[in-house]
C-alpha cells in the first residue's frame, strides 16, 4: 500500500541549466582568469579584469537560478510537503480551503501552466508543473482533495493513493496491429540542414585524424551534445496504431513514449515564432500533458495526422495557420 507519493525535481531542466551555469560560464571564467594572471605579469589589464567579474558574477548567479529547481513534492494521508533545497513547507491537506488544477500565468511575456492552492487563511501557493517529474500524478490526488472538499457530504479527506493513481501500463504493439507513421524527413528540414550544417563545421578542424587528442575529443563530444540538446526537440514523429498514439526522435532514436488513444483528452497543434515546424500538445484525461515539436512533417503529413487522430475519435484543435504564444507545462 502506497502510504505517500513522491513528485520530483525536473532533472533534464536542471542539467540544461547546469550546463550553462556550470560548463560554460564556469569554462569562461576559468580562461579569462589564466588571460588575466598571464597579462598581469606584463601590466593590469582592466578589459580582461572585468570580464572575468562578469563571467564569475553569471557563473554564481546561474548557479543559484539552477539551486531553485531543486525542489520535490511529497504528499501523504495528511499533508502535502514542499521540499526545496534550502526550505521545506508543509500544507495540511485540512486547511485547504479551493484548488485551481490549471491554470495558464502570463509571467514576464511567458506562459507558464500552474496549479493553485489556496488555503482557509487565504494564503497562495503556485505550483509550476515544468518543473517537476510526472505532475499529473500531483494533479489526479490534488483533484480527488478538491472534489472531495467540495463535496458537502465530506468532512473528513481520506486518501487511498492506491485506488486514485493509475496502474502503471505495459504498452505493447502486436504485430497484426496496423500503424501509420507520419514523417517526412528530418535531414531534409530546416532543423536538420541546421543542425548537420553545424556538426560538419564542428568536425573540420578536427581533421586529419592524427591531430586529435583528448582535450579536442572532449571538445567535440560537448559541442555535438550540446546541439543535440538544443535541436532535437524539433525532430520528433508520430506513429498511430490500432491503440496508441507513439512519438519518437530522430536524432534520439531510443526515446519512445505511448498513449493510449482511449485516455487522450485532446490535441493541440501550433506554431509559435520564429519556428519552422509546429508544436503538438497532447492532454490526456489523467492531467497529463506533453509538448512535441516537429519540422519532420509536411503540410500533406500533418493533415493525414489530424484525420488519423479524428477517425480514433481524439479531439483535435488547430491553430497553426496563426502564430501563437508557447505555454510551458
């Protein structure tokens, strides 16, 4: 019997952050020093100083910005425990008084998606669910409490987490099911011109082969990584079967995730500014929702997309023919 449940920390948002704050401007900051020690046996070169401030000043602040996203969520039969690196907050699940599931927060020109709970002394607590693994698991118990508060009936919130969280599924295709994969080619989109463009300039240097050695190795392998990171979100395809709606990567071809076509709420379809393929979000009944980009797909691939969805009976709604704002979940 499951006596709490555990929501953790996003760790692919944190090891992005701490890319920048730690590799790069810590790599930075580690060469303008060795510049600076160096011109200091000649003369006190300000220029060279000062960058080395600025780069110590975005190598300690990055770092804390990066400290923030440590946070987890633990929720037990009486409270709900935010904890954070160097805080920790309980909320008794009696005193909360109104829960608000989602709600989208235009926070400095970005839209985030945020679960609020207000408690019976009025006070406010906003939960950011891109930060956090599995949020929807926090949603299905905070909406079992808020229907439950709801109820007049109810006076005492008795939390069977067994009963109220989905059974883990095993997703298997059998092969007599039929599938159709909507893909087109992501070497040949804007994305992946961009991005091999890239690897190839990265590479040339490094040639002939004799040259290498294990600092240009490494070099190589953190700037490939890297344009992995930033690219390949926009090289995702979908495949729909009998039962399941399935999107992979191109560039990260062992990812692979289901949903069933039953539990999908709806879809959205966007494109948002500046991006040369389009955005899917997908909402499941459970409180799930995951964002896909992709610039595999054309126009003809992208309406075969929507009617396969349609003929599931998967709610579809598309406004890509117009630019909109990108919501974080």
């Amino acid at each position: 019997m499951n006596k709490s449940i555990k929501v953790r920390a996003n760790l692919k948002l944190i090891l992005v952050f701490s890319f920048f704050s730690v590799f790069l401007f810590g790599l930075l900051s580690f060469h303008m020093f060795n510049r600076f020690i160096e011109e200091s046996k000649i003369k006190f070169d300000i220029p060279i100083f000062l960058f080395f401030c600025l780069f110590i000043v975005l190598l300690v602040t990055t770092t804390l910005f990066t400290l923030h996203f440590f946070s987890n969520i633990e929720v037990n039969q009486k409270e709900i425990i935010i904890k954070k690196l160097f805080s920790k907050k309980a909320i008794l699940i009696e005193n909360i008084k109104n829960i608000i599931l989602s709600e989208i927060n235009d926070s400095y020109e970005i839209l985030v998606d945020s679960t609020r709970i207000q408690l019976k002394n009025d006070e406010i607590i906003n939960l950011y669910s891109f930060k956090y693994q599995d949020f929807f698991k926090l949603k299905i118990v905070l909406n079992f409490i808020d229907e439950s508060i709801k109820s007049e009936s109810t006076k005492i919130i008795k939390l069977n987490l067994d009963s109220i969280l989905p059974q883990k599924k095993v997703f298997k295709i059998n092969s007599d099911n039929k599938t159709k994969t909507f893909n087109f080619s992501h070497i040949l989109s804007v994305t992946g011109i961009i991005f091999y463009g890239l690897v190839i300039i990265i590479l040339y240097p490094f040639f002939p082969i004799e040259t290498l050695n294990i600092y240009t190795t490494l070099q190589t392998i953190v700037l490939i990584t890297f344009l992995i990171l930033l690219l390949s979100n926009d090289m995702n395809y979908f495949i729909i079967s009998d039962n399941y709606l399935i999107v992979k990567n191109s560039i990260r071809f062992w990812e692979k995730k289901y949903f069933d076509l039953n539990e999908i709420e709806s879809i959205n379809i966007h494109r948002h500014f500046k991006q040369s393929g389009k955005t899917v979000v997908i909402k499941t009944k459970l409180f799930e929702n995951r964002t896909y980009s992709s610039d595999n797909l054309l126009n003809k691939h992208w309406e075969g997309f929507k009617i396969e969805l349609k003929k599931n009976n998967v709610a579809v709604f598309d406004d890509s023919d117009r630019i909109s704002k990108r919501v974080i979940y």
